[in-house]
C-alpha cells in the first residue's frame, strides 16, 4: 500500500520533517516515491513552516495513496493558507 507520510531529518533537538509518498512496508525515513513537501515545526520568523504541493498530494490520493494522520491535518492546514491569501486580494 502507498502512503503519504513524514519523514524525519534534521539534527538532536531540531527535527524537520519531509512530507514523502512511500511504500508502506519501507522504514520511516527509508526509500520513498516522491517528495510533495515539507513541514518545520520550529521555523522561527520569516522562515517557511510548510510547504505542500497540492495538485501531487491529490494527484497520489485519487489513485489510492493513504495520508497519515499527521499529514492529513498538515494538508488541510495548508489548504486554508492557500485560500487565505486569494480570499484577500
């Protein structure tokens, strides 16, 4: 089964995360299909926090990738921020 789910990177203590569509039977931060984004939990100012590429996220969920808890919640986060900005011009 294909699943779209976080992969950790990063250093102790400042982790990062790359949103990654894999085979579910591979290790966490193993081999993966494709990245569509990612998601930095301690950004700190201007920094970017997350970054989704929608169009393959959906393109993945139309032909039966899972999303993991976690990136479900992310993705719908994202969707909202990127209606927020077009809602206001």
């Amino acid at each position: 089964m294909v699943v779209i789910r976080l992969s950790r990177g990063g250093s102790k203590k400042r982790p990062f995360y790359n949103i990654v569509v894999a085979n579910s039977s591979q290790r966490r931060d193993g081999r993966f299909i494709e990245r569509v984004g990612f998601y930095n939990p301690v950004a700190a100012g201007a920094a970017e926090s997350l970054r989704v590429a929608l169009d393959r996220v959906s393109y993945w969920a139309g032909v039966g990738a899972q999303l993991s808890p976690t990136v479900a919640r992310l993705v719908d986060q994202a969707k909202k921020s990127a209606a927020a900005p077009a809602a206001a011009a």
